[in-house]
C-alpha cells in the first residue's frame, strides 16, 4: 500500500533555548502550540489528534504530572473528540511523537485533519535573575538523577554516564582512523566546536547564538574526560517545540514554499553498549533506523549522502561522527570537512543551539522547516541566500538505543518536488553487514572467558581511586573492566571477574595484527602523508580562524 503525502503546516519554539527559564513548563508547550497553529492560520478546533512529548514530565516541582496532553489539549482547545497521547522517552520523545503522527496520516486514509506534536523539557530551574548555589546545586543533582537513568545497568554500576559512553565511543573511532589523542585534543575537536559556535550566529533562538569564543578562551576550559572540555558538550537546556502535520498540503504556504516528510525510520538497540554484537562502533539501531527511513522513502544511502543538508543528533562528536560512519562516508578527510562545514548541522547543532533533551528531535525538524522555506522570522537573512530541497534529521535516544531518522524535501520553483534518480532509489544491499563484520565475529574465536582485547577506555574514579574503565571484548561478550594503570587500545588481557571487574594482566604483545578486525586501523598516521598534510591544512585553519587576534 502506498503511503500518502505528509506535509509540514509549520513549526515554532516557545522562544529561545536557555538554561534559565522563565516560564513553567505547560506554559511553554501551549506557547509553542499557540503560535504554531497561529501562524499556520489553523483553529484548534481543528485539531484531530495532539501527541505531546517529555523525556522527564515530573523532573523539576513547577513541572506537571498526570494527564498533560489532555490538559495541554484542554487550555490550547482543541476539541475533546481530538485523539491525546503522552509519549515519555529519552532524547527521542520529540522525534517519537512526530513519528507516530506522521505514520497515522502516512498509513491511514481516514486521517483528512491536522496532527499537532508538542515537546516540552524543563531541565533547569525557573528562574528570573540569577541563580543561587543552592538552585545550581539542586539544578545539577536532579539532572544528573535524570540523565543517569537512561544509561544502562552495566553502566550504572561503574558510575558510567552518557559523557562516559561518549568518551569510550571516542576512543574507539579515533583509533579506528588512526588519530592521536594530542591531534584529536588539540586540533579536531576545537575546530568542530568554534566552528559550531560560529555557525550558531545565524539562529536567534540558539542559546549561544550571543556566545563569543575564541581558540584561547576555548582551552582555558579543563578537559573533563579523555576529549572533551565543557564548549565540546551540548548543554542541558529547557525549551518547548511545536509541529503541525496534515496529508492536505497548506493552503497559504510559508514563503510559497511546500515541505512534506518524504518518510521516517526507527531503530533501537540495547540499552548498554556492552551488551550489543559485533564492533563497538557498529549501532543496529542506527542502521536500523536508516533501513527503515530510506524503505519508506524508497532512497538510498546515497542520496542522503548527496542531499542538500542534516541536522545531526549531537550531543558530543563522537554520536555524530558514528552518524557519518554509518552513512557510508568512508574518507577521514572528507568527514572532517563536513563536520566543520555548514551543510550538515547548519546552525551548529545541540552543541551551540543547546540541548533540550525531550524536545531535540522535534526541535531539529522545525529548524529543518524553517530553513527550507526560507524563513527570516526563525533564521538571519544572511544564511538564506541559498536554500536546501533535500534535507533529513536524526534524533538519538540514551547510548544511540533509540533513533530516528526524518527526511525532508521541499518543492522546487517550478511546483514539483525533486526528482530522485533511479540509481539513488531504495538498495536493501547497502544495510547488510560488511567483511569487516563478518571477521570480526570470526576472530571472537582467538579470544576465552577471561582472555580479552581493550576496545575503547574512559577516564573514571573507582572507590575515589583515579584509574580508568575499559570495555574488553571476550570471546561472547564485552565486559566493562577497571585498572589504575593507563593502557592502549589493542592490548592482549586478563581479566578478573568481580562486582567490579579487574585487569589482573597486561601482556607486552597486542592482538592487532592477529585480530586486526576488532580495532580496523583503516589509516595510520605516520604514513599517510597526505592525511597529515590535512590535518595541518585544518590546525592553521584553527588558528588563524579562532586563534587570539593580533592585538592580543
């Protein structure tokens, strides 16, 4: 059965992401259902289903428990034949939301109204002046209770939090391509975060949009793990997003520009990374949900690697890096230039627009929607002079278990939508697992119950003791293992099994060469000439972009 046409009426924030809000948390969400349907010129009355979407309802005491999407139905108006649903999860709620309306209307020929998702977060407390010790001290505590709840269990029991899982994802990629700690350090991740910063200007409603940072100011931040400092985190915001979907296309469209949801995909995993199969860096649930987006779709890999632009989930680097790995972009050098350019994560991203947590997925998609149509309400002038036809967003829930994926388009001038060539329609044989996969499985069979191999690592105290949390793979499973001692990825080990699992070995051998599959070196520095040469291109490009002026 063919799915109909999903087309986006509009799509507002509250007003501006922040981590001191103002207003409660109901309020926000009315105020971004309010001027979503205001401005799409549409009556509340109209409204034939709302999902309303939190990721933490009842975190903070102004917050609201119970039935919030049939009271936020109640003060907005909607009428009370109108179907309301809640929908609790993690960073994905939002994403999850839009993902159920847009398949009730995609898949059921009886849905002729408009669906309206509403996704709110306060994550901070409110606030109207400055904040005390204690409100930060209890601001921090309830965030942390709240972020700590989406890790897995495994996780919790090493005092792993979602920075940790994202450091261990870190080490992993950098030695699969090869980095140094010092170049990762000291040159990628600063150019990602000043550029995203810079790139932050151009949305108004960024909550670092206002934000100067130089290379100098950037450093004087302490790393608070293996690779990032505190500039290279998406903070912890509160904000509240609307979006307004119907199968009729708008009757007055922004700017003249039509926007539909080409389709979606969904994909999960489990909940801990130790407890997946196959390369730490490998996610089901992203390629699930790719799978999925492109089936409905009917697109390829390709075409979303040759569209107009994305917004990618990204909390820390290493999230949206495994995003591009699981694209299909396999040049080093051309994932760099991409994360550090304007076409994906336009605007610079959670990293520099902030990070409400509940809201982000759908937050991206009306950004996405704004940019499409052009819309200088939402978006600096300046940024507009070119827009995108293609376009598609993705949303990551805890350590990547939950994820979606949206595809955009928007009609061209001449009133159609763009053509997809036969060559970039849907291929099921990009998703099946590669060589790689297939010998990394194999080589499992080197390994025993207590032999193993250090696959990513993550700075951690233990019992006050500094030291760091390795994930081992064993020959059927990973396991989280601690030592106090420093030690490289690649490293042949024993390990000793406890309530908290030990290094009792480190042999002076490493199974690389043996097992080279489990830590793919697809590129080593010392000889790529080329790869350094570029990596030299992108350290002046700091400094001279970034660094201190002259004057200094």
């Amino acid at each position: 059965m063919s799915k109909s046409n999903v087309y986006i009426l509009g799509g507002e924030l509250a007003g501006r992401i922040t981590n001191k809000p103002t207003i409660p948390y109901m309020e926000m969400m009315h105020l971004a259902g309010k001027k979503t349907l205001e401005r799409a010129g549409v009556q509340p009355s109209e409204i034939e289903s709302l999902r309303v979407a939190s990721m933490s309802p009842e975190s903070f005491p102004s917050k609201q428990t119970g039935e919030i999407a049939a009271e936020l139905a109640s003060i907005i108006g909607i009428n009370q034949y109108a179907t309301k649903q809640i929908i609790k999860g993690t960073s994905s709620a939002g994403a999850l939301g839009l993902y159920g309306a847009w398949e009730n209307i995609a898949n059921n020929s009886n849905a002729e109204g408009y669906s309206l998702v509403i996704a709110g977060e306060q994550m901070n407390s409110l606030c109207i002046g400055e904040k005390t010790k204690e409100m930060k001290r209890i601001e921090s505590q309830t965030i942390t209770d709240i972020l700590s709840g989406v890790t897995g269990e495994a996780e919790k029991k090493y005092g792993i939090t979602m920075v940790d899982v994202g450091d261990l994802l870190m080490s992993a990629w950098s030695e699969k391509h090869g980095f140094k700690d010092e170049a990762l350090r000291e040159i990628v991740m600063p150019l990602i975060t000043l550029s995203k910063y810079a790139r932050a200007k151009n949305y108004p409603n960024a909550q670092f949009s206002d934000i100067n940072i130089d290379l100098e100011n950037y450093k004087k931040s302490a790393l608070l793990t293996n690779y990032f400092r505190k500039h290279d985190l998406a903070p912890t915001s509160s904000a509240a997003c609307a979006v307004l979907l119907s199968r009729k296309p708008p009757k007055n469209p922004l700017n003249g520009r039509i926007v539909r949801i080409l389709g979606m995909g969904q994909g999960t995993d489990n909940p801990s990374i130790i407890n997946r199969d196959g390369s730490i860096l490998h996610s089901s649930a992203l390629m699930g949900a790719l799978y999925n987006a492109c089936k409905n779709a009917d697109v390829s890999l390709k075409y979303l690697r040759n569209s107009d632009g994305a917004s990618i989930h990204d909390p820390f680097a290493s999230i949206e890096l495994l995003s591009y790995d699981a694209l299909g972009f396999t040049d080093i050098e051309d994932i760099l230039d991409l994360v550090i350019s304007d076409k994906f994560n336009r605007f610079g991203g959670l990293s520099a627009c902030g990070h409400p947590v509940g809201v982000s997925g759908l937050f991206y998609v009306a950004q996405s929607y704004h940019l499409l149509c052009g819309d200088e309400n939402n978006i600096k002038k300046e940024a507009l002079e070119v827009l995108p036809n293609t376009y598609f967003t993705n949303s990551v829930g805890a350590e990547l278990t939950n994820i979606l994926f949206t595809l955009l388009q928007a009609k061209n001038e001449d009133g159609s939508f763009p053509i997809i060539p036969d060559e970039e329609r849907f291929n099921a044989n990009e998703f099946e697992l590669g060589k790689e996969h297939k010998k990394y499985d194999k080589n499992l069979k080197k390994l025993t119950d207590i032999k193993g191999m250090i696959i990513a690592k993550t700075p951690k105290k233990i019992s006050d003791q500094k030291g760091y949390v390795y994930v081992v793979q064993l020959r059927d499973r990973k396991e989280f293992a601690y030592s106090p001692h420093d030690i490289n990825l690649g490293k042949f080990i024993d390990i000793k099994h406890g309530d908290i699992n030990e290094i009792s070995t480190v042999y002076r051998g490493s199974l690389v060469k043996k097992t080279k599959n489990l830590i793919d070196k697809s590129i080593k520095l010392p000889k790529n000439i080329k790869f350094n040469r570029h990596l030299k291109h992108l350290q002046k490009e700091l400094e001279t972009t970034y660094g201190p002026s002259p004057s200094r």
